[in-house]
C-alpha cells in the first residue's frame, strides 16, 4: 500500500510538471507575439490629435524653425502649386515665407489611421492670411494630409500635403471663386 501511494504521488507530480510545462510553453508562444507587437507602435485616435495639436501650437508661435523641428530630416512637403520642399531646411524656409504673412488657421481632424510605426491624419484647412493692404486679410481653404512616422523614439511627419485656394468669406470650405494661384 506504501508503494502504491508513492507511485500515485509520483503521477501526480508528473502530470502537474507536465500540465505546468504545457502551460509555460503555451505563455512562451503567446509572448514571441506581445513582444513583437510592443516593436510595432500604433497611436490611437487621441494620440494622433495630440501630434496634431502640437503642429498647430508650432504654427501658432510663428516660429518657423520649431515648427520644422516636427519634420523629419527627409520629409517632403507639397503644396497645392504642386512645389516640393525637400527636407527640414527647405521646409524651415518655406514656413519662413508663410509665417512672414502672420496667418491664422483653423484645421480639424477628419480621418485618423495608424498602423505599424505610421500615422495620418487629414481634414479641411482654412488659412486667413494678412492681405495685400494694411488691415485686410485673404481666406484660403482647402484639405490638408499628414503622414507620420515613428523614427527611433519620437514621431516626425514624413510627408505633408496642403492644399488651399481662395476662397469668400460666406464659403470657406467650397469651391475656389478664383483660378487665381494661392500663395501657398
């Protein structure tokens, strides 16, 4: 009877071994996923309005280098004449000339997209722009599209596209009244 007790404890430890041993293995397959998931950041909807918010602040303080600072080194903007700004300097030189005309935006997040280390958001833009006289303004609208990338542990925009026409007063998000090219 002792022997038989010893042989049926031996059993049971073997199949809790062998229960445990499954059971760790099975967090070991499930881990090898987590871990290669935490390597492949995605933002949320918050997140990526959080970025936004930051650009918008940087184009606020009128200061073209900080906001060039949020571009990376290889970022391309395009504007709507179809210009390309190659790189951080062309776009620090561009947003130079653009600040210079003491703009005011309104620009709202419509679609929100994250992925494996990237990020876009895009909407409507309106520009209101000191005018060609003292005291008046021009209004320019149209959409704009960020994309970010997540390089090394901060997220820069890679590309940008703004797209703004004229546009009145009484339409802001309509139709260009003018064939006119923006000075965007």
């Amino acid at each position: 009877m002792n022997g038989s007790l010893i042989v049926r404890c031996v059993l049971k430890s073997l199949a809790f071994v062998s229960i445990a041993s499954i059971a760790a293995a099975a967090t070991c397959i499930h881990a090898a996923p987590v871990q290669a998931d935490a390597a492949c950041r995605k933002l949320s909807d918050v997140e990526i309005v959080q970025l936004l918010n930051r650009w918008r602040a940087e184009f606020a303080s009128g200061d073209p280098a900080r906001l060039s600072a949020l571009y990376a080194e290889d970022a391309v903007l395009t504007t709507s004449k179809g210009n390309l700004q190659n790189g951080a300097e062309a776009i620090r030189s561009y947003y130079k000339d653009l600040l210079a005309k003491h703009p005011m935006i309104s620009i709202k997040p419509s679609f929100l997209t994250s992925d494996c280390g990237v990020a876009t958001v895009s909407g409507p833009v309106v520009y209101r722009l000191g005018g060609e006289r003292k005291g008046t303004r021009t209004l320019l609208g149209g959409n704009y599209s960020m994309e970010y990338a997540l390089r090394g542990d901060r997220w820069s925009i890679v590309r940008h596209f703004l797209a703004a026409d004229p546009r009145s007063a009484a339409n802001p998000a309509g139709s260009g009244a003018s064939n006119t090219s923006p000075p965007l």
